[in-house]
C-alpha cells in the first residue's frame, strides 16, 4: 500500500457504510472492552481504532444487526447494540465521537476522530412498529435495512423466497416515515422487487450500505443495473462491499455448492452459523477461491459506468463476513483499494467522492427532505 493512497486517504478519509463491530463484540466478548480493548492492535476481530486510523476511515456507520431468528427478541437485542455502540463510544471519547448528522460527521472528521454513525439492520429490528422506528431514531440510528436475510411481512428480503412481491402498503408507510424523519432507507439485503418499490415512493437518496454489482457478479444481493441507473435520479449512493461471494464470480459459484450441499441436508441456507459450518466442512475437500482487491474495485468501476461517479462509495463489511478478499483482510486494508484505482487513472477529486464524498452528500440530502 503505497504512501500516496496513505496521504490521500488522509485528505478524503472513507466514510464506510457497515462494520459489524457490535454483534462480533457480543459474540465473541459479551460485549466486554476490557476483553477486548480497541485502542490497541486486536488480533481476533477485524476492527479496531488502531487499524480504522491505519486504514484511513473516518468515519463509519456501526451496524446494529441482530439475527431474525430472535423473532419477538429482535427490538431488545437491537437496542442492546444501539447501547454498545454508545457505550464504546464514552469509552473512547478523544477517538470517537456520535454522528446525528452530516455536519457531525463534518466536525469530527475536523477533529480527528472516528463520525460513528448507526444503522440498523433489517426491518425485523422495529417488529412492525413505527414507533419503535421512531425510537431507534431518536436513540441515534441513522438508517435501516429493510430486510436481512428473511423476508418481513411488509418487504421481500433478496434472499428468501417472494412474499409480498416487494414492499406491502405498510411496507411504503415504512419507507415515508424514514424520509420524514431523516432517516436513511437501505436497500441492502432487499429483494429486487422490494429495491424497485422503495425507489418508487422514496422522497429522499436512497443508499446501498453493502452490496455490490449484479452485472459483474451475478448474486442476488448484488443491485441490478436498471437498479443502479435509477440512482441518478433518485440521488442515492450504492456503497461497494468487499463480501467474497458478492466480488468474485469463482467464489460466487463455490457458495453456490456450499448451499446445496445445506439444501440436501435439509439445512436452511439463511442460517449464517450453519452456513459458516457448512463452508469450513466443504473447503477441507474443496479448498476456497479468493476474490481480489482488482475484482473490488471491477464493481466500483462498474456502478460508476451505470450510476455515475455521484452514486459510488464504500461499504466494506468487516466483521461481518470472513474471510474477507486477499489484500483486504482487516479495516486497515482500504489503501490497498485506493492505490488499485490510482492505477486505473482515477483522480483526487474522483477518489474523494468515492471515499466520503457521495455518502456525506446523501446525509445532507435526507435532513433537507426531513426538514422540509
């Protein structure tokens, strides 16, 4: 990673759209900071601030994911990731500071610290409320994924089989209340369908946090081009993820088996720990391709061709998949994407509207909407 994609990122640091920081510290440290402090070089989880200032990220949007399978469970455990990430937050308050807005975001990358932003993800964490939709706002989070990997009963998830046919008239009422508020409508996750309904009656940029392009690797969280296209118009911004499976075609093709091997057994593919177990038990015979920092940045190519350069930005994922591509195993790993599109002849002005630039402006555009 050379020095200059290090002094570009420190001029235009990446504003990323999804790190998975909070659900690995429940996972793997019940949520303990004692355990596993992130001043310091980590060596179990992905992230930590140490390695974010390495990368040049300066800004981050925490997912509060919790799992659809907790069911009824699902509003609690969000608000208990809504409440880590304000607790790790007070615990690193020279490094990190709250981001409600883009001018939050602006001051603390003024200051030199991590904007750290919250969305949550998929519309099981509201549990068919909007008052609790309100709720998470007011606690901080600042967008929603309208699904995960399940379906809700008011939108159709990418990787479930079709319910509702995109989103249900609830499904719409949804998506007002979040334009009304501010609150930004992702569409990560979603079902095609539920991509093109959201489009259709979002007031405000819509954005993708972490999906990549269909058109170059053909997986169904990946956006379709005439998805893309409509981000011209609508404003919004597809934030390029860095998921093996959804950067790499031989990788794609790899899962594929690992899923249908799960299928025969009975085993349902939305399970991430089963699928995770699947994955290991098939690489032992079947040793795993890599996908590659060139194929990431095929996709950031590829939106910008369709959308426009207004539309591009980053959303890398970590710690939420592993293993992450070769070159781009931790958050400290961005330079090596930066110095890729030097070499394609990508500008500084080009560079920092993907980094931060797209996904800054998209904030600013929601509270305009919110505002009136």
């Amino acid at each position: 990673m050379s020095a200059a994609a290090r002094e570009l990122l420190a001029r235009h640091p990446v504003l990323d759209g999804h790190n998975d920081l909070p659900w690995a510290m429940r996972d793997a440290f019940g949520y303990d900071l004692a355990a596993n402090p992130l001043d310091v070089r980590g060596d179990r989880l992905a992230t930590d601030l140490v390695r974010l200032d390495e990368g040049g990220v300066g800004a981050q949007f925490w997912s509060v994911f919790v799992p659809c399978a907790l069911g009824e469970g699902s509003v609690a455990a969000t608000i208990e990731q809504v409440d880590f990430v304000l607790r790790m937050i007070a615990h690193y308050p020279d490094r990190m500071m709250l981001a409600l807005t883009s001018g939050d975001v602006e001051q603390a990358l003024a200051e030199g610290r991590v904007a750290s932003l919250m969305g949550a993800e998929g519309g099981h964490s509201i549990g068919g409320s909007l008052a609790v939709l309100r709720t998470l706002h007011a606690l901080g989070v600042r967008y929603m994924t309208l699904t995960h990997n399940d379906n809700v009963p008011w939108a159709d998830s990418a990787t479930d089989e079709p319910a509702v046919g995109g989103l249900s008239a609830f499904g719409r009422e949804v998506v007002t209340e979040m334009n009304r508020l501010g609150m930004l409508v992702d569409l990560s996750h979603v079902a095609a369908t539920t991509m093109r309904d959201a489009l259709a009656c979002s007031l405000s940029p819509v954005i993708f946090s972490h999906s990549s392009a269909r058109a170059v690797t053909d997986h169904v969280r990946n956006v379709p081009d005439d998805v893309l296209d409509t981000l011209t118009t609508n404003g919004g911004v597809c934030m390029v993820t860095f998921v093996p499976a959804f950067v790499s075609d031989d990788v794609r093709e790899w899962d594929e088996a690992v899923l249908a091997g799960m299928a025969e057994r009975g085993e349902d593919r939305r399970d991430w720990a089963a699928h995770t177990a699947a994955a290991e038990r098939y690489a032992r015979r079947v040793p795993a391709p890599e996908a590659t920092v060139p194929q990431i940045a095929d996709h950031v190519e590829h939106v910008r061709e369709v959308a426009g350069l207004e539309h591009v930005g980053i959303g890398g994922d970590f710690d939420g998949c592993d293993p992450m591509p070769a070159g781009m195993t931790d958050v400290s790993c961005y330079p090596a994407l930066v110095d890729e599109l030097l070499s394609r002849s990508w500008s500084e002005a080009e560079l920092a509207a993907l980094t931060y630039g797209n996904a800054l402006r998209v904030l600013h555009d929601a509270e305009r909407v919110a505002t009136g």
